[in-house]
C-alpha cells in the first residue's frame, strides 16, 4: 500500500504501517487499498467525511470538520449518531467515540489536512467520562506525532446549556493541548457563558437567525460575540450574501453546502471479516 500523503510524520507513518491491509477479527481499524482507513464496530464499517471551513474574507479554506459515517455488513446505510444513542453503557460510548476520533484523525493525516481538524464530542460522552477530558486522545495524538493544538474538539449545542459542565469540559481539553469550539442556539445562551467558558471558536446555526436574514444582520449577530472566541456561521447553504465585504475587520468564518459539502475520506464498504485457518 502506498499512503496518499508521502510527507507524514514517522510515528504516524509507523502506526498506519503496522494496520492490516483489510478487515481482520478483533482489529477495529484497517487499511484500504486507496491508503485511507476504516473502522469496525460490531458488523459496522465506519468513514470520516470532511467538510471545509472558510474564512469570510478570502474563501480560503482555514479548517476541516470530521464526520462519522457507517455502513453495516450488508451495506445498509446506518446514522452514525444512532450508533451513539444506541449504546448499552458508558463504556462502549467511551470506546465509540475513541475509535471515531482516531480514524478521523488517521484519514486526515493520509489526506495531508495539515489545517484545523474539528472533532465533535457527542452529549453523552460529556457526562460519561467522570475526569481529564481529553487524556486518552491526548496519548493517541502524541502517539502519532500530532500537536493537539491542530485539533478542536467541538461540543454540541446542548452542552452550551449547562454552563458549569461545559466549563469543566472545556477546561479540561484545554489542559490535554486541544482547542476548542462551542455550538450555540441563541446569543442569549452566549452571554450566559462567555464569561466562564472562554472557546477558541463559536458556532452558530445560521438558521437560527431566521430564513429572512441578510448578511448584514448575521454579521451583526457575530460581532455581538464578545472575548477573543472566532465565530463561526454554519449551515450557510447560499453563498449569495456579501460576506466578503461585511466581514472586513471583523473576521469570522462560513460553513456549508455553499463552500463545500462533507466529503469522504474512504468508501465505507466492508467486506466480510477474514476467518481464522
């Protein structure tokens, strides 16, 4: 197999070296023979999409969000949030979301994505892990030669409504290396926590500022943010608003169909796991 990206570091090179070249009983993660990397969760094949970020000022793309996607043995399409909703306890939660972010990790490196890779964090894993968010990605990424500062861990919207949790969180992947990046339902919400929770990055749902918005009034919204956080609008599926313009002096970026939809980093086909003689 020949990786994608020639340029990566060592360690992770070594670490991808030692996958298997295809599905094997009792290894979660595999190789393809494109160089990407699939995941195995109990009769699932599990991919990583990336959606690009931009920034509002040039359409330069300045950071990529991850997404799961899964498929079962017969190739029925599954929702890889189902998949985290479904699970019995906090254990295989934990272990879930340790495989989902090591693969996006693992694909973004074969992509050569040297930009920002934004991680989600699913609302049950908030309360799963009792202590030290973050640790055991932590040793992961120092496995594979990666600055956690090149990764942001994002929590979900709900998150944002327990401003003691999510400051906890926070601090806590923080203190692994990890940016992070809050989701917001409301600039209310904003004020009740910007003074405890202190992110790297803000996103707001576009649709939240209702479907008759201009640009102007988003940009508004955005610059009401206030502290050092970058805001982030996502959902933008028309690219019609003049962000460009409006954004001079008050940098935020875009994210959506209108800039680029989620692409696969691998096909999630599996084939049948490989038998022991």
């Amino acid at each position: 197999m020949s990786l994608a990206n020639p340029t990566i570091a060592p360690l992770a090179r070594a670490f991808l070296d030692r996958l298997p070249p295809g599905p094997v009983p009792g290894k979660q993660l595999h190789r393809t023979d494109s160089g990407g990397v699939l995941g195995d969760w109990f009769g699932f094949a599990l991919s990583t999409a990336f959606q690009p970020i931009v920034d509002s000022n040039n359409r330069q793309i300045v950071g990529r969000e991850a997404f799961l996607r899964s498929a079962s043995a017969d190739e029925q399409g599954g929702s890889p949030w189902t998949l985290f909703s479904g699970m019995p306890d906090d254990g295989h939660l934990i272990a879930l979301d340790r495989l989902a972010r090591t693969l996006h990790l693992l694909n973004a490196l074969v992509a050569g994505h040297t930009l920002p890779l934004f991680l989600n964090v699913h609302g049950r894993l908030l309360a799963a892990v009792g202590d030290d968010h973050g640790r055991a990605f932590r040793r992961v990424v120092d496995a594979l030669g990666v600055s956690p500062a090149s990764i942001v861990i994002e929590t979900p919207v709900e998150a944002s409504a327990q401003p003691d949790l999510l400051t906890f969180v926070l601090r806590n992947y923080r203190a692994n290396g990890f940016r992070v990046a809050v989701n917001l339902d409301s600039l209310a919400q904003w004020q009740a926590i910007s003074n405890h929770a202190w992110p790297d990055f803000v996103k707001i749902d576009s649709r939240k500022l209702g479907s008759g918005s201009t640009a102007r009034e988003a940009l508004e919204w955005l610059t009401a943010l206030r502290g050092d956080a970058t805001p982030i609008l996502t959902h933008v599926e028309d690219a019609a608003p003049d962000y460009r313009r409006l954004a001079a002096g008050n940098p935020f970026w875009l994210q959506g169909y209108a800039y680029g939809r989620p692409e696969a980093a691998e096909v999630a086909r599996p084939t049948p796991l490989a038998t022991a003689d």
